[in-house]
C-alpha cells in the first residue's frame, strides 16, 4: 500500500474482491470507513475479527503471485489470523440449546472432573 493504492485495484475491482474473499462491503462506512482504498483496508484490519483478517490477507497474497521471503511471512500470519475461526457446525449448539441435552452433557462433564 502506498499513497492510498491497494495493489493494482481499482475502487470497484477492490470493493469487489473484499467482498468476493470476506463477504464484507469495503465502501460500508461500518466495514471500511471513509478514505482512500489503503485507509478503508486498514480500518477493516482494526475492525473485523481476526479470521477475516487473515482470509483477506491470504486472498491478497495468492492475488499478487510474487516469490519472495515476504511471501512467506504474509502467509504465516494469514494463518495465524485464520485459526481464531468460529466453528463452522453452528446446528450442534442448537442441540445443545435444549435444556434436557444441556443437562445431560453437564452432568456428564459434573462426572468426568
């Protein structure tokens, strides 16, 4: 980033790649701020979690296929950043949402301890 660019992206190409890795609007004031492409790509580093951050930050080094240390060291932290992601099974804490199976899971926890 320098000078308010983003790689090669124009306004459009950019806001249509964030969205297309993170499904999150860039020119969203609550998502990107206000500014230049490089000002809205650090506000959304600051305000999304650290799995977006870091599913962007991979897209954006698969985008620019350079082969150099910094490569690497983005990659490392994209996948630092990745592994804070939620649980993808999001229907197993609705079973346990019923307090009957809440029940039977803590007593058998109660047990185990």
């Amino acid at each position: 980033m320098g000078g308010g660019y983003v790689l090669d992206f124009s306004n459009r190409t950019f806001q249509e790649f964030v969205y297309d890795s993170v499904r999150r609007n860039i020119d969203d004031e609550t998502v990107g701020g206000f500014g230049s492409k490089a000002v809205r790509l650090r506000h959304l580093w600051t305000q999304q979690p650290d799995h977006i951050v870091g599913k962007l930050l991979k897209d954006f080094v698969d985008y620019r296929d350079l082969d150099s240390p910094l490569r690497e060291k983005c990659r490392k932290i994209a996948t630092r950043l990745l592994q804070s992601a939620p649980v993808h099974d999001a229907e197993v804490i609705a079973v346990l949402s019923r307090r009957e199976e809440f029940e039977r899971v803590a007593n058998g926890v109660r047990e185990a301890v």
